[in-house]
C-alpha cells in the first residue's frame, strides 16, 4: 500500500527486470554428478548440521555476537506492507548511484484504482517523483517512485552511507590541453543522438550460447586470440584520426575502435 497524507492507495508489487545472465552447474567430469557442498566447522573440521548453525556478527575482529529469531524481531521494522511517502523532489536531483533495482507497481482490484491513477497522473502533470521508505523481507529500504507509461514503478535505493566516496580515484596531476579538449568534444557531439535501448545487445552472451550449441552438436570450437597490447597511442593523432573518419557529407561511418553498434551524427 502507497501512503501519502492521509490517501492509501493499495498496490501489487512486480519485478520490472527479468536478468538473462547463464546459469552453470558444477559437475564430477567423471560420472556427471553434480557437485554438493557441506557445511564445514573451521574449528575441528567436521561437518555440522543446521541446527548447530547460529547467526553472529563480529564486532570486532575475533569478537562475534549472536542472533537468535527474538532479537531480529525486536529490531523489525514497522510499516510492512506499507510505501509511506517522505518527499516529492525533482528526477534529476537523483544521482543514478543510488538506484539499485526496479520494481512495477500494479493498483489492486476495485475502488483502489481510482487512487492509484490519481497519484501517477498528479506525479507525471507535476514532473516530480517521490522519495519514500518500505519494508522489504524484514528491512527497511528506501525507494523512489516514478511514471513510467501511466504505471508505478518503485526504484529500490541505496541509503546515502551506502554508497562509497569517489576520493583518490579522479587523476589530481593530469592536465587538459585545450585544443584536444575541443576536439574530444567535437568527436562526443558526432555520436550524440537519442537513446535506444533495443540497439545494445548482450553479444558474449549470444556467443556463449552459440558455443553451447555447437558443442551440444558435436562441433569443435576455437578459442578467439585476444587483441595484442599497443603502445599507448599519440592522443591529438588518435583524435583527430577519429573526427577524420567520421567526416563526409552525410557520412555516418564510426571511428574504428568504436563501438560498431554505435550509430554516429555527422556534425
């Protein structure tokens, strides 16, 4: 149920992603068992069933506190069940760090949907999306959410002390010369163009798939030799070999060692 003031408009929650990464198995080459794994005391190395096995948390290093299913519970959450709405901010105040995954958002059968396309009709005339905080699987989460196509979606978030400072990472010495500069912009500006997320495809995947079959046929497959290491290249030269093939009325041909799925703009 989303609550916002004293409005409840109660709602399904479904998975907005389906992952298509492969599953492997790990199997005896032998006799073709698959492979179990046994719960092991690092202590005495004997195997331990699971009702031996307790929670803990290590404090300190070597210092464990344990759990039991009381202490979970005396530290549960209240509003399960509940979307409770915190703030209405604007989309691009939202760094995208703090999106982890996405959820839909249905309204439930009956006088709810009334509710339900009153908010998401409000959100999307406002162009604002809401911060809010739900219980999930006994946890607090923070989330947003936002309009997609008439429908809820409900972005699960990092909390702010989850995500990492990006210190030390940034070059602090690296200097940036000013004709290479507007160069680099000039190659950014020719591969602008409208996001399409149906043009970028899994291709190891695809080629993954493609070495399964051929050996679930009994075809031989061919290990591809990886790219030799190049001295690090001149980079004026490299850019402005780069704009150079990309010039041309009309042209739409790509750098070479860019994307060949990228589909580039003459300026």
């Amino acid at each position: 149920m989303i609550s916002f003031g004293l409005v409840n408009a109660p709602v399904r929650m479904y998975a907005a992603v389906s992952e298509k990464g492969l599953k492997f198995n790990l199997l005896h080459e032998p006799d073709g068992g698959r492979i179990g794994y046994q719960k092991v005391c690092k202590l005495d190395d004997k195997v331990v069933s699971n009702d031996e096995i307790v929670k803990a948390f290590e404090v300190e290093d070597g210092e464990f506190i344990t759990l039991a299913d009381e202490d979970f519970a005396a530290a549960k959450p209240e509003g399960y069940r509940t979307i409770t709405i915190q703030d209405f901010v604007p989309a691009d105040e939202i760094d995208p760090i703090y999106f982890e995954r996405t959820y839909f958002l249905g309204p439930q059968d009956g006088p709810s949907e009334g509710v339900y396309a009153l908010l998401a009709k409000a959100m999307s005339d406002t162009g604002l999306v809401a911060i809010c905080s739900y219980v999930f699987h006994d946890r607090e989460n923070l989330g947003c959410l936002r309009v997609r196509d008439g429908v809820l979606t409900l972005e699960k978030m990092f909390f702010a002390d989850e995500v990492r400072e990006a210190d030390g990472i940034a070059p602090d010495s690296a200097k940036v010369d000013k004709r290479q500069l507007e160069m680099a912009q000039e190659l950014i500006q020719r591969y602008s163009g409208s996001f399409e997320p149906d043009k970028y495809k899994d291709t190891y995947r695809e080629a993954l798939m493609g070495v399964i079959e051929s050996k679930r046929t009994g075809k031989k497959t061919k290990p591809v030799e990886s790219p030799k290491e190049s001295s690090t290249p001149d980079l004026l030269a490299a850019l402005q070999a780069s704009l150079a093939d990309t010039k041309g009325s009309g042209s739409t041909s790509k750098p070479k060692a860019a994307s060949r799925r990228r589909t580039t703009k003459t300026a």
